[in-house]
C-alpha cells in the first residue's frame, strides 16, 4: 500500500491520482471496479465524512478531486485513503495518508467559513 501525504490549499480544487500496477510493472485491469476515497478528523473516526472525493477510472488511472467548495471546509491535519471493489466485491486499500490543509488568506466578500 502506499502512504502518500497530500498537501492542500483551503478553498482550492485538488486532483490527485493513483495509478495502479501489476506485480510486474504492467498495468492493473480495473474493469468493473469501483473506487472510493474519504477524508476524515482522525484515522480511526467512524462518525463524520469529512469530504468525499468524486473518483473516477479510466484504464488503470484513478483520478480523485475535491472541490473547492469541499476543501474551504478544511483547515489542519486530516487522514485520507482510497479503496477499490472489485466486481466479485473483494475491497483493497491501494493508498493512504495524512491530509494537510493549509488555511487561505483570499476570500469571497462576505464569506464566511465554517470549519469542520
């Protein structure tokens, strides 16, 4: 599994992805998979998703994105991960890490931000 830890700006769009292999290199077949990828307070909290990323794939490409209108919720540490099912309904965990949100200075007139 690999441990990758995203940095994110508050109020930005963010895309990351995950490109998945074979033992040997090749490219993974993720045909009928389906990819799911959440962020929350701390790594063991069960209770409140705090963001869902949209998850899409193409060939062997997770592509992951939060909006800006998720990630202006966001300010400090976070723990994110993303699972694959498989069409059988087999779930691995193919990434996780921590999630940095770093607070931002620039903002709409009359914004207001309600951390979660």
């Amino acid at each position: 599994m690999l441990v990758e830890d995203l940095e994110v700006y508050q109020g930005d769009d963010i895309s990351v992805t995950v490109t998945v292999k074979n033992a040997d290199g090749t490219a993974a077949s993720l045909a009928g998979f389906v990819a799911k990828a959440q962020v929350r307070k701390t790594s063991a909290d069960f209770g409140v998703v705090v963001a869902e990323f949209t998850a899409t794939i193409q060939a062997n490409v997770i592509a992951l994105s939060l909006t800006n209108a998720q990630t202006v919720k966001l300010a400090g540490p976070y723990y994110w991960d993303v699972q694959i099912k498989s069409p059988a309904g087999a779930v691995t965990t193919l990434a996780r890490g921590r999630l940095l949100a770093t607070e931002e200075i620039t903002r709409e007139a009359g914004a207001e931000v309600v951390m979660v």
